[in-house]
C-alpha cells in the first residue's frame, strides 16, 4: 500500500497526483485545473533559516521606520505602518485598521516566528515541538499575509503625491519591499517541503 506522503493533492480541485522529483526551474501542474502543484525549491534548511532571520529583521525595519516621508512649504511628515494603522482606527472604519493591521503587521511577524522555531530545529535533524501545529498555522496564515499588496498601495500613494508634494521613498519603503519578496520565496506553498524533509 503506497504511504500518503508520495501524494500530492491540488488545493483548487481535489486531484490526487503522485509526488515526483523535481529538477531546476520545474514544476508540477495540475492537468485538470492547470494549478501548480510543485515548485523545485533549491533552499537548504541552513539558507531558509538565513533567509528567515533576514526576513524578521527587515520586518522591523519595514515597521520602525518611515515608509514615506512628504513635505510641503517647509512642513514635514512621515508615516509607517503602525502610522497608517492608527489613522484607519480614527475613522469609522475601524475594522478596517483591525484587518490591515492582521494582513501587513501581525500575520506576517507569525509566519516568521513560526518558520524561525521549525527551521532551527530542523538544522538539527529534529521535529520542532508543536511541529504539526507550526505547520498548519504557517498555511493558515499565508493568504492573511499581504505585504505585496500594501508594498503596491504604497508606491502608488508615492507616485500619485509627487506631482503635488515633495514625497522621499524611506528606508521602511525599501525594507516593505525586501521582506515582501523574501517572505514569498520563504513562506510560500514550498514551505510544505518540510513536512517530507522531517
């Protein structure tokens, strides 16, 4: 009887496939619904640590530190994350900062905690505790996880006010936009590799 951990099903149909190896740059689709089911993901336990430790610093870099900084006749503000947070609750909108808040602060500060814990275990060839849990969480968070759409929102809000502001892209700008891509790279669907890997 074949073990369930040589088959793959697609999260858009339900289709069972069986699990193949995968060499550079391939993927599996799905031939039903054309969803990928596999990417080849060439990272060692070692680098997605690294990458994880990198990823949490830049967090605090996106979050700290203005994202965009305008002035105008000799005024000056800047705003971060936390900033643009705050100001949704002021309004009445308040849910709204609650789930902005979840989707570009809280979410993905979880993603890297969790993949920090399971990942420093792994480098010693061992099962994190509270292994199954971290795992679930990890794809349960993933679609809350939006920093590429607030990276998008905030570069369209620079373009739109500097035809009418002095507007400086800042280090949290930068910053939002390295953790975005890492967090794709690191967080991703490949994160289920680490359920075969352990």
């Amino acid at each position: 009887m074949a073990h369930a951990a040589q088959f793959i099903i697609c999260e858009h149909c339900d289709c069972v496939y069986e699990k193949v190896p995968l060499a550079k740059h391939q993927k599996t689709v799905c031939s039903r619904c054309a969803g990928v089911l596999q990417r080849y993901n060439g990272l060692t336990v070692q680098q997605r640590l690294a990458l994880s430790i990198t990823a949490a610093m830049l967090w605090l870099f996106a979050n700290f530190y203005p994202v965009m900084s305008i002035s105008m006749q000799g005024l000056k503000n800047s705003a971060t994350l936390w900033d643009s947070v705050l100001a949704l609750s002021q309004g009445p909108i308040t849910f709204m900062a609650m789930v902005a808040a979840i989707a570009i602060i809280i979410a993905p500060a979880f993603q890297l905690v969790l993949l920090t814990w399971v990942l420093t275990f792994a480098l010693a060839q061992r099962r994190a505790p509270g292994f199954k849990l971290a795992m679930r969480w990890l794809e349960t968070l993933r679609p809350w996880s939006m920093l590429e759409v607030c990276l998008l929102g905030a570069m369209v809000a620079v373009f739109k006010l500097a035809g009418m502001l002095d507007v400086l892209p800042g280090i949290g700008l930068f910053a939002l936009a390295a953790l975005s891509l890492l967090l794709i790279r690191i967080a991703g669907r490949d994160v289920r590799d680490l359920w075969d890997l352990l």
